[in-house]
C-alpha cells in the first residue's frame, strides 16, 4: 500500500519571532507533508466531484494546521471525538489517506464502520493509536459522550484503577466540533459537568464563521471562548488557526495543563473555511467572503515558515511532490477495493452475550415479597459491591437524599460520593454520558 514517507532531520527548535512559538524542525517537515497530503486529498476528491459525490463528505481545508497541531500530540491512552471536517486530525494521528478514502466510498475493508458510516465519521481502537469511539453525526451530540469519557477517566483515577500507561501519562479526552454547534443545549450539559467534577477534556472549537449558509453574525451571540465564560472553572483561550507554530505551541501548553491539573479547557480557534461546507452544499452558491477566507490559508503560511527555517524551495516541492502521488495511488487503490456485501448487513450488529434466557425462581416459597423500589435499591447495592467499576448518578440520588423515592437510600454512605453523587437537572446528560464512560 502506498504511504507517504516522512523524514526525521536533526531536531531542531524553529523561533516564531512573531508569536514565539518554538517547534523542533522534524515537526514542521511532518506537518508540511501531512499538510501537502490533505490539501492534495480535497483537490483530487474535487477533480473527481461526480464520483465521490454519491457519498456527503467534507474536508479539513482551512483547517489543518490546528487539527494536525492536535493530532501529532495526542497518545494512545487518550480518546478523540472528532467531528465531520477532522480529516487533518486523523491524519495528525498516524491515519493514511488510503483509510480514509475506504470510508469516503463506503468500502468494504473500511477500518471505522466497513463502509456503513460517512467519510470523516470515524471510530477506532488501535493499541497505538488514541482511541475514537463510535458516535453519530457530530453536530453537537458528540460532546455529552465526550464528556462522559472524561467522567469515566476521573472516576477511574477515584477508585485507582488507572493503568500504568494512565498513571504515567494521565489521558486527556478531546472533543472537537464547529463553532456554530456550540449553540446546542446538550453542549451546556456537558460544560456544566466537566467544571463541577473538574474533567480532563479539551472542548476544541474550529470556528470559520459559518453554519452551513448562515453566518455567525446571523445564528449566535458570542463565539465560543466569550459563551465559555459564562462557566467558571472552564478555562478557555482563542488563537489564529492559520499559523501552525502558534496552533502547536498552544495546544501543547493546554494538552500538559489537563495531565498535570486534570481540568477542562476550551480552546476557539479562528479558522478560514476553504473548502465546500459539503459536497452537497458548494460554496460557490452562497459564499461572498472567499477571498477574504483566502489570505488566511494555513498552507502557504505553514510553507513560508519551512523556507525561513533552513528548508529549500526544492525540498518543499519534493515533499509536495510525494504527498500528491501517494494521495492519487491510494485514491485508485480505494476506487478498486471491495464494495459491501449483502451478507455484511448482519456483521456486528450485535455484541455476543452469554446471557440468553432467564434463570432461577421469581417467585420462592421461602422469601418475602419486596416492593419494587427496594428490588431495586438491593440490585444496585450487589451490583456495587460486586463491580468497583459501577457507579451511580443522576438527579437527587446522592448522599443528602438518596433518591426521591429513596431508590439510592444509604448507598452514598455505604459506597463513597465519588460513586454515587447527583448532578444537574439533565437528563440529556445523565443518560448519553454513560456512552462515553462505558467506552
């Protein structure tokens, strides 16, 4: 399978004298080819429009250097719920264009979904590699999952089950999206919880001005980093997403603040919109402001950056020239693969259980019938004391008054408030938030 080859020169820091941004030469020859790779991977996507067509997609054009900023620092212990533009992102993380292509024709041998899902909608679990849980289209509806995995970390550290590799390097949960889905209720939810538990999550929030035809000015109040304070303990910041230095030098300082101090931080960035918002939704019939987006192309900016830091115009062509052959190799080795088979309906569709009927008496002769209530209370008091991994929460379950029907009676006192606390009146919340523990 073709693959981008990428070469490691003698490390050394590149000065940004404008924003004092430092990062080590090898970073920026990896980023730049990454870069060459996903604008190479939008224009041969848009050369064969019809094609690709058949399947809504979008790509990370205008974007990049902050997704890449991100995805080159992640670990493999750390969890990613991407959104539908994060294509830079997954390539950051050491994902080939070839994978993502499987998705974008719906193939067979698609590692996220096996051609289910639609490009750019990924969930992955490799060993080396951060994971992404599975997740519906991420116009907002990822954040509460995303927040529930940060849930599931601090409760992990709680009741000292963290790994080595945890302990070591405590996770970080990254939850990316547009600025324009911050306008979602179920995003307040997860703010409001990942600042009362103090959750390790970086909301990161690509901001290019639109929606989808509506612009920022028409659809909401303040941009992300202004609503965030509004939620005291959420440390935000806002930053161009043009430069890749000052993207890479910001996301570093903010990943290590939420493995040291275990907090949540927003991070808005300001970022142009090159590219179509879909491939159903072009932006020559709306857009007015593409020149504009234009001067802020993070390639040329990222490019001019090389050339004053010991790279020759030369070398950048060379990189350019290996990222466009190994894009359109892998786009044909893609346009051949496998399509689905009719048998593949039915593949995964259901996790196996050894649970398939009932078993045992509902009714002895020697016990005393319960109300339902207590039935209850006493299965979750075995299923406690049985699993550390169980916890409760929810509306008025903890300690104060276990329950309004007493369903949580003496279970705070018996099991600690880190397992059994309340929460906000959010039902949203309480229940999409045990998706993203369970992961």
């Amino acid at each position: 399978m073709p693959t981008t080859p990428i070469v490691a020169p003698a490390k050394k820091k590149v000065q940004n004298p404008e924003n004092q941004s430092v990062v080590e030469k090898s970073t920026l020859e990896k980023s730049f080819r990454l870069m060459a790779a996903a604008k190479a991977m939008t224009d041969i996507y848009e050369a064969n429009f019809k094609f690709v067509s058949k399947y809504v997609h979008a790509t990370s054009r205008g974007h990049e250097a902050i997704q890449l900023a991100v995805g080159m620092q992640l670990l493999p212990q750390d969890y990613v719920y991407p959104y539908y533009r994060d294509d830079s992102l997954l390539l950051g993380m050491g994902l080939r264009p070839y994978e993502l292509m499987l998705q974008l024709m719906a193939k067979r041998d698609d590692p996220f979904s096996g051609g289910r899902s639609y490009y750019c909608h990924p969930s992955l679990r490799r060993p080396e590699m951060p994971k992404i849980p599975h997740q519906s289209s991420a116009t907002g509806m990822q954040v509460i999952p995303a927040t529930g995995s940060a849930l599931g970390f601090w409760y992990k550290e709680q009741m000292g089950l963290s790994s080595r590799e945890e302990v070591d390097a405590p996770p970080v949960v990254v939850c990316s999206m547009g600025d324009a889905s911050v306008t979602e209720g179920e995003v307040s939810e997860a703010f409001q919880m990942a600042v009362l538990k103090k959750l390790p999550i970086l909301y990161l929030v690509q901001d290019n001005g639109w929606d989808i035809s509506a612009n920022a000015k028409e659809t909401r109040v303040a941009n992300a980093a202004e609503y965030a304070r509004g939620f005291p303990g959420l440390e935000a910041a806002s930053i161009d997403g043009s430069d890749f230095a000052a993207c890479w030098s910001k996301v570093k300082e903010i990943i290590a603040t939420i493995r040291r101090k275990r907090c949540p931080f927003l991070l808005h960035v300001r970022v142009p919109l090159l590219n179509h918002h879909t491939s159903g939704v072009r932006k020559e019939w709306y857009r007015d402001d593409l020149e504009e987006h234009s001067k802020r192309d993070p390639y040329p900016i990222l490019r001019n950056m090389l050339l004053e830091n010991g790279f020759t115009e030369s070398d950048l062509q060379q990189f350019e020239k290996e990222a466009i052959a190994t894009v359109a190799a892998d786009f044909e080795q893609a346009r051949k693969a496998e399509d689905p088979r009719p048998e593949d309906l039915y593949t995964h569709d259901f996790a196996p259980t050894p649970v398939t009927a009932e078993t045992g008496e509902r009714s002895p002769a020697d016990r005393e019938a319960k109300v339902m209530v207590d039935c209850a209370l006493f299965a979750i008091e075995e299923l406690m004391k049985k699993h550390p991994e169980c916890l409760l929460y929810g509306q008025d379950v903890g300690r104060r008054l276990g329950g309004v029907f007493r369903e949580a009676a003496t279970l705070a006192e018996k099991f600690g408030d880190h397992r059994v606390f309340n929460t906000p009146i959010q039902e949203a919340f309480i229940v999409g938030s045990t998706v993203g523990m369970s992961a």
